[in-house]
C-alpha cells in the first residue's frame, strides 16, 4: 500500500519521518489497479484458474450501495444500537462571583440513534448525564470553582450488561 519506506541506516527515525511526510525521495510506488470483484473459473476446466475477467464497479456505485442499503433494525434485537448514546460535554463551568452569587454555565449535547439508526444530536444537561460519569460530582453544591469538558459515551450490550468510555479534554 505504500506505507513502508525503506530504512536507510545513517539517517535517525525523526529524518526518514520528514521524508515520509514531504515526499522526499519516495520509492516509485504503482498506480493502483482496478477493483477485481471475482475470478472466473472456465466451465471446461473447472480446476485451471480460468481467464481473469475484469469486472469494474460502476462510477459512484459504492456510494449509491451505501446510501441505499435499507434494512429493519427496528427489532428487539438492535436494541444495542439504540442503547448507544453519546454526552458531548462542551464546557460545564462554574464560579463564585461574590455579589452576584454562583455564575454557572454549561453546553451539554446528547447524541443517540432513532429506531431504524438515524444519529442526531439534542441540547441536555449536566444534571442529565449518567451516575456513570465523572468530573461534576460539585456541580451546583456551594459554587466550587469548577472546569469541566468531556465525551461519555454509554450502551447495553445485547445481553443488557452496561459499558461507558469516558475521555475528558
């Protein structure tokens, strides 16, 4: 695939990096071929590897594939699918400003799939993310200065056990 550069020995890893990433000396790599969908055995010889038949996909066939492929997920079985949802905290923030009092702000947003799979996102809150999640456990008690931004994403499997990530930045 062309991912691999020859190691020359006298130059350090950090040289041959900024070769690799401003195509300096690059080896001659080939064009990529056509996408190959199957070979044909001959009906003659059903053990000889037959002629290759060069079967092209049609221009914008993939992208046409993925758009149409419609399938029921509205089973209890996709019930995982469903289950998935995803907290983009923004920023959650909050401050004592003496003579105005506690200053609290927050842009929480939930992500989850419809019934047939459909992602969208709607305003929340954070008083609305998970037990699960960590990092606001102050939020709205005597006004502590606090900072907070992450992404918790939770789900059941399909056997109803409960999994979360949570990636704070």
């Amino acid at each position: 695939m062309g991912a691999a550069y020859p190691k020359n020995s006298d130059e350090g890893p950090l040289a041959r990096l900024y070769d690799a990433v401003f195509d300096r000396s690059a080896p001659n790599m080939p064009a990529p071929g056509p996408a190959i969908l199957s070979r044909k055995l001959s009906p003659q010889h059903p053990h000889d590897a037959g002629e290759l038949k060069d079967r092209r996909l049609p221009e914008g066939f993939a992208q046409q594939l993925a758009q149409g492929a419609d399938i029921d997920i509205s089973g209890p079985e996709f019930n995982f699918v469903r289950s998935i949802r995803v907290y983009d905290v923004r920023y959650v923030g909050q401050y004592d400003a003496s003579e105005a009092g506690c200053v609290r702000s927050a842009a929480v947003y939930l992500g989850s799939y419809s019934t047939q799979g459909a992602f969208s996102w709607a305003r929340s809150s954070p008083e609305a993310l998970p037990a699960a999640h960590v990092g606001l456990e102050t939020w709205g008690m005597n006004c502590p200065e606090l900072y907070h931004r992450s992404v918790f994403v939770d789900w059941r499997d399909y056997e109803g056990n409960y999994g979360f990530e949570q990636v704070n930045y």
